[in-house]
C-alpha cells in the first residue's frame, strides 16, 4: 500500500446521498452519513442513524487526514472505497459471490486500484476472486465471513489470490492486502499469494479450513501481521500457516477459475523477505503442523511475537532435504506440541538461522516426541535465550552443523540427552543448563566439536560423553574443549 492509502484507512467509512435514502444505507457502528442535499450529519450506532449537530463541512478525522471516504458504488476521484453491498453483492451465506467480486476486483484494478469494503456477512466465494496492485480487502473483523464451496473433487483450490499468479518471478500482482476478515472454509485452501510482492495480511482469523488458512506461494516482502487460528486444515496437508515454492514440477497450488483448475506458475521462484509477526496457533482439530516451511527456496523468513500449541509433529518444520536461507524465529511460544521447531534433515546448502527468545515445553508425556529442537545443514547458526523442557527423546539435536553459537540455553526433561550434536558440528556454548536428562548432559558425535564453558549441569547421568570409536565408522569420534567462564578472546 502506499502511504496515502494506509492513512486513508484509518479513517472512518461514510456515506453520501440525499436525506431521503439515508434508509437504504446500514448504519453500522461509527459510520457517517452525509446527507448531500441538506447538509445534514447522521452517526451509525449498529442499529440506526442519530442526528448529529454537526454540519457536513466540519466532518474530519483524528487521524488528521481530513479526508471523507465515501461508500459509493464506484471509485471517485475523492475517495478509493468501494462497498460490495453498492454493487449487489449480499453476504447473506446462501447466495454465491465469488464470479461477482471477481468482476468487481477486475473494475477495481482498472480503476487504478483501491479499498474494497465487505461488510459483516458470510461471502460464499464458488470460483477464486482474483486481488489487482494498490487493492485492499477490507473486512469489518470476524463478522465478515469468506466461505469458498467446491464441487466434489474441487476441494483445495485457493479462496483468494492475485491476479498475475500464473506470471514469472515476482510480476502478479503487488501492494495488494486483505484486512479484518474471518476465512472459514472447510472445501477450499485459503489466501494464496501467488508471485505477488508487497503484500500485506493483517487481522486475519482462521477457522475451518481444507488445507492452510495463508499459503504464500513464490511471493517475496509478504507480511503477516495479527493472525489467529483455531483449527488446521481438514485434509491430510493441513498446517494453518504455509510457505511455498512452486517448484519445477509442482501440481499443487492452483485456483478455482469457473469449471477450469488454474496451476500457478511452476519456475521455481523463491519466496523471500516473508514476515509472520503477532500471531496465535490453536488447532482444535490438532494439525500436523503450525508451520510449515515447504519445499526447496525459501529465503529471509522470520516468525516472531507468537503462540503455537496443540500440533500433533512440530510447532514450526521445514521440509527434510529442503534448502534454506536466513531463518529467524523470535519471540516465540511452542507448548505442547510433540516437537518444537523440527527443521528437516539436509546435510549442507543451508544458511543463516536465528533462534532468540523461545520456550518450547511440552508437559504431555504421551505427546513429547523425538527431539524439542531439531536442525541441519546449516553454515552459521546463533540460538539465544532458548529453553526446551518436556519428554523428549533429546531436548535439543543437531546434525551438519557448522560456526553454531549457543548462549543463555536451557535444556531439561529429556529422556536422553540435553544437548546431543550427534554428527559433524562445530559449536561453542555458553552460559547454559543442562538438567534432569536421563543420560547425559553434552554429546559429541562423529566429527564434532564443542567448546563449552559456563554450563551447569543438574541431574543428569554423565555430564559430557563422546560418540563410542568402536561404532563409528564415518569419522573420529567427537572433541571436547572446556573452559571455566568463558571462551578465550580470539
């Protein structure tokens, strides 16, 4: 969006027209009406329109844009909004729209762009509306209500994207949002940028859903920002939260264009600069995943200021043998999930990953499995301020790891090991706990190193131990190298 549209949006909805058809207008909470021919002022309360003293040239907004955005049934030059109801197009749950707001979305983007207004109402969206650049969706929170039904063998098939999805790189559409809408649709994937750039998704609440709530496909600069999830998706591929590749190749990912199933473009195009921040996951219905980082590519991702629990393999996975660069996972809360963050086995190609400020606990003993934290191939690696408690096999493994940096850690409960580098690492940890682990506190596997100072260990059964010379068959056993405080100064 750019900056005269997001101030725009702060401003309230209004309506003009004569006094005598201010009845045909909702009067929905702080909305205006301005009555053209009198002057006269009217304030929604949810219910009715009141009276105001104030007359129509004194209708400003704190925001300070003063300017009036106007409910009209087209784009004027005074104001970018656009109300479906204007348009004929009825929330009313029954009625099938989705053709409707296509062909308003395509009036919209030869407009020029602008805000298109859903008010409250269930929207059954049968075929893929497709968003423009400098376009913004506008929902009036968990009351507007997107619903996309789909023939028997349809199901799946994305319930908005951009136009442009089936274009190369970066060029569908782009500076395109959708804001305050509840997606409650249990036959259709949900929003699906495609291609797109620019894009931001804000105060998005997921309900039922058949495969992910947001799946952003071969998209760069997506930001996600306010996302709260009450159920995965209802088919066997049903993280809440995806991001996607479409890979050479690839047969998913795809929209509901009329009869005709409509693949995105499958050139390999990264998805890169992607941000989910200020976000809760809380399937019902257990989803296999929270997120899910899907296929090879994915670059400069961060999850950060956020909440995951109830998943039945991992709060955040990456696909085994999935390539990777700059991961950054802040601020976040896994609990109780069987795994925390589980980034799939690859043996190089990885780079760049960032662990700060994360708890992963899971206190279900019949849940906890396999590792708390799990990662590979990555070239650079820093975790800070970690804490993983539950039964886990290990609390925390890694593989194939090179210039791993670890400070402020907590590793507890595990039934084997705290902290287990099980094959060729090179680490340096500091200042952490290992504690209450069945076996040992620090493993060094076939071709690793540690270095370690200023970590106390607390119920575990042997405090550091190195892989076994007798089994190991793929290099020399792992080192150890030990300091009272802290690393020497290089």
């Amino acid at each position: 969006m750019n900056d005269d549209m997001t101030a725009k949006l702060e401003a309230k909805l209004v309506a003009r027209d004569r006094e005598a058809n201010k009845g045909e207008y909702e009067p929905y909470a702080d909305a205006i009406f301005i009555a053209t021919d009198t002057g006269r002022v009217f304030d929604g309360n949810g219910s009715e329109w009141v009276r105001a003293t104030r007359k129509y040239e004194t209708v400003a907004f704190e925001s300070g844009v003063g300017d009036v955005l106007d409910v009209v049934h087209g784009r004027t030059a005074e104001t970018p909004v656009w109300n479906v109801e204007a348009h004929g197009i009825d929330g009313d749950g029954t009625t099938e729209v989705g053709g409707d707001v296509h062909d308003l979305l395509e009036t919209v983007d030869e407009a020029g762009g602008g805000v298109v207004y859903f008010p409250p109402g269930r929207y059954l969206l049968e075929r893929t509306p497709l968003i423009g650049d400098d376009t913004l969706l506008l929902g009036a929170g968990r009351s507007t209500v997107f619903e996309g039904p789909r023939p028997d063998g349809d199901e799946g098939r994305a319930l908005f994207s951009n136009r442009g999805y089936d274009e190369t790189g970066y060029d569908g559409a782009s500076n395109w949002g959708i804001r305050n809408v509840r997606i409650d649709a249990p036959e259709a994937n949900g929003v699906l940028p495609a291609h797109a750039a620019n894009v931001r998704l804000e105060n998005i609440y997921g309900d039922r859903i058949y495969y992910h709530h947001i799946d952003i496909v071969s998209s760069k600069n997506v930001v996600v920002d306010g996302y709260w999830a009450t159920r995965g998706g209802e088919h066997e591929i049903d993280a809440p939260f995806q991001l996607d590749n479409q890979n050479e190749g690839t047969e998913a990912n795809g929209i509901q264009d009329g009869d005709r199933y409509a693949r995105v473009e499958d050139d390999g195009t990264p998805t890169r600069n992607c941000t989910l921040t200020n976000f809760e996951i809380d399937p019902e219905n257990g989803a296999e995943y929270g997120v899910h980082i899907h296929r090879d590519g994915n670059e400069s991702i961060t999850i950060e200021d956020g909440y995951i629990t109830g998943c039945r393999d991992s709060a955040i996975r990456a696909d085994t043998g999935g390539l990777l660069e700059d991961l950054t996972v802040d601020g976040v809360s896994c609990i109780d999930n069987a795994r925390g963050i589980s980034l799939g086995h690859i043996e190089s190609g990885r780079r760049e990953l960032t662990i700060s400020n994360v708890t992963i606990r899971t206190d279900d003993e019949g849940l906890a499995a396999g590792s708390g934290l799990y990662a590979s191939g990555f070239d650079g690696a820093e975790l800070s301020n970690l804490s993983v408690d539950g039964a886990f096999t290990n609390a925390i493994l890694f593989d194939d790891m090179d210039d791993l940096k670890m400070s402020n850690v907590t590793a507890s409960g595990a039934d084997n090991q705290a902290f287990r580098f099980r094959e060729n690492v090179d680490v340096t940890l500091t200042t952490a706990r290992a504690a209450d682990c069945g076996t040992v506190g620090i493993y060094a596997g076939p071709d690793s190193s540690v270095a370690y100072g200023g970590v106390a260990f607390d119920g575990v059964g042997t405090r550091t131990a190195t892989g076994d010379p007798d089994d190991d068959t793929d290099g020399d056993v792992g080192e150890f190298r030990a300091w009272t405080t802290s690393p020497p100064s290089s």
